[in-house]
C-alpha cells in the first residue's frame, strides 16, 4: 500500500512539472515510464542540457545537468577549488566534482514528501538550477582550459 502511495505521488509531481513546461511553452521530452523530462535551456553562453527526475523511491524532484567541462590532470586541483569555492556561497544547489575524472555535474534536489508540490516549487528550482549554471559554466569551462586561473576566476566574481 505504501508503494501505492508513492507512486501515485510521484505521478502526480511529475504530471505538475509536465503542465508548467507545457505553460510555459518549453520544448522537451518526457520518459514517462521512468518519471523524468530531458530539457535543453539557452542562457548567455553555453547550452544546458538538464534531467529532471522524480524519484519515487526517495520522494525527491532531482535537477541535474553535466557542465561540458572536463578539467585534464594538470587542472584537477583547479577544479576542486573553484567547485568547492563556488559551493560554499550557493544558496541552493551544488557543483558535484568527479576529481578522478575532471567532471561536474550541478545537482539540485526537494522533498515532496508530506508535501503539497505547486507549479511555484518547480519554477523556482529550474529557475535557480538554469542561473547558477549559466553563471559558472563559462568560466568553470575558461579555468579547464587554461585560459584564466584560479584567481582569474574569483576575482571577477
């Protein structure tokens, strides 16, 4: 009954997410089956690519998107510090860096458990997701390839 309960939650979140991205006129795509939308947004610069989960099982929407960014062995510790930097002043969300690989994934999650889920939640988290990506992409992107430092990269935040 209780697995009833959170499917029937989770459809019911995800169908809220679906009908503010069709308000809001977006093109997207939907793996109904798996409760997720694919959706590419345009800020000033880089393309972000975001997922956008609704996990039955944890009762969470997830917002996630791979930065193209890939920081070479040289930078890994660049990386790492601009991320963890970044991280300590966000509000909501966070950079997620693989420092064996060089990679950051952005990440953020809501309960909706005991929850009422309104069009307001979602807008805010892909609003929130969409301005701090758009805002470090660029120059996360600058700092992987060596074409500014670490300092470079805080000094003109």
């Amino acid at each position: 009954m209780a697995d009833e309960l959170k499917l029937k939650n989770a459809q019911s979140v995800y169908k809220i997410l679906c009908d503010l991205f069709d308000e809001k006129e977006l093109s997207y795509k939907k793996f109904e089956d798996d409760l997720v939308v694919t959706i590419t947004m345009h800020g000033n610069d880089l393309p972000m690519n975001f997922v956008v989960k609704v996990d039955e099982e944890r009762e969470l929407i997830r917002v996630l998107t791979k930065l193209p960014v890939v920081f070479q062995d040289e930078k890994r510790l660049d990386g790492a510090i601009a991320t963890g930097k970044i991280n300590y002043g966000l509000v909501d969300g966070s950079f997620d860096y693989n420092f064996k690989k060089g990679e950051i994934i952005f990440r953020l999650t809501s309960s909706y458990k005991g929850c009422t889920v309104s069009k307001d939640l979602i807008y805010y988290m892909m609003s929130c997701a969409c301005y701090t990506v758009d805002d470090y992409n660029d120059k996360l992107l600058a700092l992987s390839e060596g074409k500014i430092t670490v300092k470079d990269f805080f000094d003109n935040k």
